[in-house]
C-alpha cells in the first residue's frame, strides 16, 4: 500500500482529484469505479472545476459505481443516481449512457447483481476504483464480516452505516436497510484502488485497514492484497497509524517521488 499524509483535508482530496484527472487523461477509454459520501465531494467538485477551466473530458469515460440504496429508485433525491448527478454527472461532458450504478430498485435484484458484474466485465475492467471507508472499515457497502471473495450482492446495512448516513435523509427511519455492491472480489479486480479518508473518525479504521491483519472484521484490509492501492489521508485520519513517520519519510506531505510505477511505499 502507498500511504500518501497531505497537510489538509483539502490537499488530499485535491490529490485524489489529481490521479482521477491523471487516469482519464492517460488511458485509453479509460473506466472509472467512483464512490459516494460526503468524503468525494470536495473531489467531484474539483474534477467538476478541472472540466470548466477546459483542463479535463469525461467525454469518452464510462464509470461505475460502488453500490445502490436497495428501494430507491433512481429519480429518489437521495439515491446514489441522485447523487451522482448533483455531484458530477449534470456538470460535466459524459455520456449518461456510459455512466453505471446498480438498479436498487430492480425487480430481481440478484440477476441484477449479476448483470452488473457482466457490464464491468464487458466494459474491460476498471481501471481506477475509487474508495472511502466506514468508520467500521466498510468499502463500498460491504460491512464488517463480509467474505473478502463476494462479489456484487445484497448486503444488510449495520445500524452504525444507517445512523452514519441518516444525515442525507430527514430521518434514521428512511435509510434503507439494504444495499447493492460491489463486493471485495470486484473491488480487487479494479486495476488500481485510491481510497480517501479524512477526519479522526476514520483514524480508527485506517490503522486497522493499513497495519493489522487482513480480516473480514474490516473488508478494507482486503486493500493489503491489492498490486497498486494508495491510500490518500489528511493528517486526522492518519494519526493512528504506528509506522506514520515511515509514511512521512517515504512520501513528504503525501508527495510522489517520480521512481516509477510501484505499488509499495517506495
Ligand atoms: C457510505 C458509502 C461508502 C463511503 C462510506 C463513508 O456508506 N457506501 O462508499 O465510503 O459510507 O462515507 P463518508 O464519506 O460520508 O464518511
């Protein structure tokens, strides 16, 4: 894992921003994995103030996202459809059609589990999956004790997720309890992760995803398997980790050294 401490909040989802816009750019009908929470609005806003300042396409980008309230149907203010559009879609050049989120209100939601592991599949993969975590350590919808090798499915949100994301809702009651997504195993197949984490309510989940053992009691820690996940935090979410001084040596102020590739700290 890469573990990149920018001095701000605002610096490390202006980072984000940066290896998001770096992919598009560089790659070949490139295939984005994109996330919610409120983590990622700083960096759609970016991406959004890169494409007016005529810097960035999304014209040719296809994405995908993480997962999909269960019940909710797409035009429900706060479905991840929703979402997506008042947060990037409606300001930028994509092609609607080529933007993905899993049908929650599907009327067999397992053969639409399936058809949207087949559409990634069919689109050539991800190329770079964006991630924020739970502060229970979920990625995705994929709550602690997930199996590490599940793919899109139903999960059953924990009470903690639910509370978590009442904030978005005008009562606990209304968030749903089920969620469509995308599971560790799809997560894994991503060609390259980016998670961001801010805050010291994430400090928790952070270390034990980054330092502890891999363990379906925090899905994050799956992350400690994949070839190239950067894990891009500001100094608060950051602060529990045993080894920062190692981080800090390695990449100063979350900065890249130009050695090439690499997935390590190097
Ligand atoms: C949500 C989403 C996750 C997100 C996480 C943290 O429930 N399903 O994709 O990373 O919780 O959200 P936030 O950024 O609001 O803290």
């Amino acid at each position: 894992m890469k573990v990149l401490i920018l001095p701000t909040a605002e610096r490390a989802a202006m980072h984000v921003a940066k290896l998001i816009a770096d992919t598009v750019i560089g790659t070949a009908n490139p295939v984005l994995g994109l996330a919610t929470g409120g983590t990622m609005e700083p960096v759609y806003r970016e991406l959004v103030h890169r494409h007016q300042a005529g810097e960035l396409s999304f014209a040719g980008v296809t994405t995908f996202n993480l997962d999909e309230y269960v019940g909710l149907p797409p035009a429900h203010p706060q479905s991840y459809h929703s979402t997506m559009r008042r947060l990037l879609f409606d300001y930028v050049d994509i092609d609607l059609e080529r933007c993905h989120l899993p049908q929650g209100d599907a009327k067999d939601i397992e053969v639409e589990a399936a058809r949207y592991e087949a559409a990634i599949a069919n689109a050539g993969g991800i190329d770079l999956q964006l991630l924020g975590v739970g502060s229970n350590g979920h990625i995705g919808f994929n709550e602690p004790t997930s199996s590490l090798g599940a793919r899109t499915r139903v999960k059953t949100l924990t009470r903690e997720t639910r509370s978590a994301n009442a904030r978005f809702f005008s009562s606990p009651d209304e968030v749903p309890r089920y969620a469509l997504t995308m599971g560790p195993a799809t997560i894994m197949d991503a060609r390259q992760c980016v998670l961001l984490a801010i805050g010291a309510g994430k400090a928790d989940a952070i270390a034990r995803m980054v330092e502890g053992p891999v363990g379906a009691d925090c899905p994050a820690t799956a992350l400690q398997w994949h070839p190239k996940a950067t894990i891009v935090l500001d100094p608060e979410a950051a602060s529990k980790l045993k080894m920062i001084a190692y981080y800090q040596y390695v990449h100063p102020d979350g900065q890249e050294p130009e050695l090439g590739g690499g997935d390590g700290q190097s």
